[in-house]
C-alpha cells in the first residue's frame, strides 16, 4: 500500500473548488505559483506520500512544466504527470518523459487522460467520439510502450503510424503508466495496457465490484489499482463534519447549478457515477459510513470526501484497502496544511503506518 498526495495546479484555498478549469471555482487565496506548489510538494515528501498527482485541463498550466520545475524543489517525492492522450504524439511524449527521468532522478510516472469533455476536447481541436477516444488511447499506451524500449520499432494503427520509431534510450528506470475511467471501453484498455487503475472513491461494495472486474480484464497480468479521495479529519468527528459543513456553507446554490451544467454535458461515465452519488443536491450527501459525496456538488473528477476523525478515517482506507486497494491519492483544502495533518495524523494510524512503526521498533 502506498500514498499519493495532490498538487492544486489551478490553486489553493480552504473551500473545494474546480480542480481544471477557472469557470464556476471557488476563489483561490494561493495562487499556483512554482512557490506554493513547491511548499505543497515539500510538505507531502516529508509527512510520507511517496508521490503527488497533478491534474490536466483548460484552467491549469500544463502539468509537464509545472512537475519540471517542482522536481528541482524536491528530492524525493514522485511526480504523477497527468497526460491528455491524444494531444501529442507518442514518440514525443515517450522524450518527454526520458528527459524528465533524467533531471528528475528517476521520479516520473504519467496518468494517461482520455478525456471526458466534448465541449473541452473540441477545445483543442479534438473530435472523436468517447469509444473512439478510448481506442485512440489504446493505440496511443501500444505506441508509448514500444517507444520506451528504446529500440526502432515500426506502428501501424487507426490512430497512429510509425516507421523506423526511436531510438530513445531506453529509461533505467521506465515510469509507471496510470489510466483511469469507468467505462467498459476504459476498463478494457487499463486490463491489458496500464500498470495502476485509477478509480474515484465510491461505497466499498462499488469499488469490490470495480476491482473485480477490472482483474478480470487485466486476465492475469499484474495490475495494481488506486482510489482517488479527498479527506477532512480532525481529531474528533464532530470536528470534521463541522468542517465538511463549513465547506457546504461556500457553495453556493448558484456555483453548484453551474457546475451541475457542466458535468451534465460530460460523456465521461465515472464522472456519471460521481453525480448520481449526490443527485445535484445538498441533502443525503453521507453515502456510506465516513464517505461524503459533497465534494461532487462544485468539483469534477473525484467528488468523495473521507470525512471523520484521525481513527475512523484510516479505518476506513485500510477497509478499501483490504478490497484490494494498492494505492490512495488523497487530497484536502488547502493542500499544504492537510498534507502535513494527514501525513501526521492518518497514516500512521493505517496498517501500513502501524507495520512502519513497528519495524521501527523492532530495530
């Protein structure tokens, strides 16, 4: 089991706002200057997250400069590049990558994005449909995998064609592929291409039944899987629910219907599934025990909040992650200060926190 943390890359703040694009976010008191990030990045290094994820989207910069630079303020910390497939060619972004693993010591890893916006995609001047999306994706990993290899290789897909490709040397150490998406068409492609599956937090019964069914598709081949979740604990619970309804109390009703607008347009189906967790209202928000969909109302992407105390909170990760679980990417407002609480407070109090200390101890 390992822990992820987050880089707010469109910026920070102690209300939950969009996480990739200007319209309909909270304000931001920080701005995502190299500054702030760097202190978010730091605070995460030394509280125990092995690596922190970036987003990728029309309202924040491009995660590729951005991890550049934070990697220089760092010394250890893994950098989870979020990269829209699609938007460049393969061949390049597998240089890209051979030369972020060269300044950054070896602590890139990429979370390939197909996108779930039409809006958005036709944006940039895409417009594939969402399955062909996904089998441009799946063309995209096969071209990116052989690129990584560092040998000359030949492609010839729907999507992509390649003569005599590379030579890139081939990385000591190649960066891990995350891929995310709820769809039968995405589930296909993180079975047979990806190293971690991303999920977004949902009841544990829907994520047993996700992580079953994505084994099934990886038929066999090593898959680790991740969670996506954001977490308000205190020390008490009552503590943390106040705070929750603090952050409830910033959105308002116009900022949710907008908000609500917008993912309503999305083809995306697990940012569908986010939305029928809280159904666009601020009643029944609690949908399993410490699981609080509120987040969903203003903020795309991963809209579930663990909310409770140190305790009941890691109790409930190390409940998914006896689901089977490998990996949790945790977030919370504002990102540097909860990186440090949680790192403090939380993990230790997991098992993989409780296992640490008493190795620890038996030396």
């Amino acid at each position: 089991m390992s822990f992820l943390w987050f880089l707010p890359t469109s910026g920070d703040s102690d209300q939950i706002g969009s996480a990739t694009v200007a319209a309909g976010a909270a304000t931001h008191s920080r701005a995502a200057t190299v500054g702030y990030l760097s202190e978010v990045a730091r605070a995460a290094e030394e509280s125990g997250f092995t690596g922190a994820l970036t987003p990728v989207g029309s309202g924040c910069p491009d995660p590729w400069i951005v991890c550049a630079a934070v990697a220089q303020h760092t010394e250890r910390l893994h950098l989870l590049v979020a990269v829209r497939a699609g938007f460049a060619l393969p061949t390049l972004l597998a240089q890209q990558a051979h030369s972020f693993q060269q300044i950054s010591g070896n602590r890139l890893a990429l979370n390939i994005v197909t996108g779930g916006d039409p809006v958005e995609q036709r944006a940039y001047g895409d417009f594939l449909d969402h399955d062909a999306r996904y089998a441009r994706t799946a063309e995209f990993l096969e071209v990116l995998r052989l690129a990584f290899g560092g040998q000359r290789f030949d492609y010839a897909g729907t999507h992509y064609r390649v003569d005599g490709g590379g030579p890139f040397a081939p990385a000591a150490v190649p960066p891990p592929i995350y891929f995310g998406g709820a769809s039968p068409a995405a589930e296909a492609v993180a079975g047979r291409l990806a190293d971690t599956y991303l999920m977004w937090g949902e009841p544990p019964a829907a994520i047993a039944t996700r992580i079953a069914r994505i084994r099934h598709a990886a038929a066999g081949r090593p898959l680790r899987t991740g969670l996506r979740l954001h977490v308000i604990a205190r020390k008490t619970a009552a503590e943390a629910w106040a705070e929750a309804d603090r952050m409830l109390a910033g959105m308002s009703p116009e900022r949710i219907a907008a908000a609500q607008a917008r993912f309503a347009r999305m083809d995306s189906v697990g940012q569908a599934r986010m939305a029928t967790l809280h159904g666009g209202t601020t009643d029944g928000l609690t949908i399993a025990p410490n699981l609080w969909a509120g987040v969903g109302l203003v903020r795309e992407g991963a809209g579930t909040a663990l909310v409770g105390s140190y305790a009941e909170v890691a109790a409930r990760i190390d409940e998914y992650a006896d689901l089977g679980v490998d990996e949790f990417v945790l977030s919370g407002w504002p990102h540097r200060e909860e990186a440090l609480r949680v790192g403090r407070h939380v993990l230790p109090r997991t098992a993989l926190g409780r296992s640490v200390a008493g190795l620890s101890g038996a030396r």
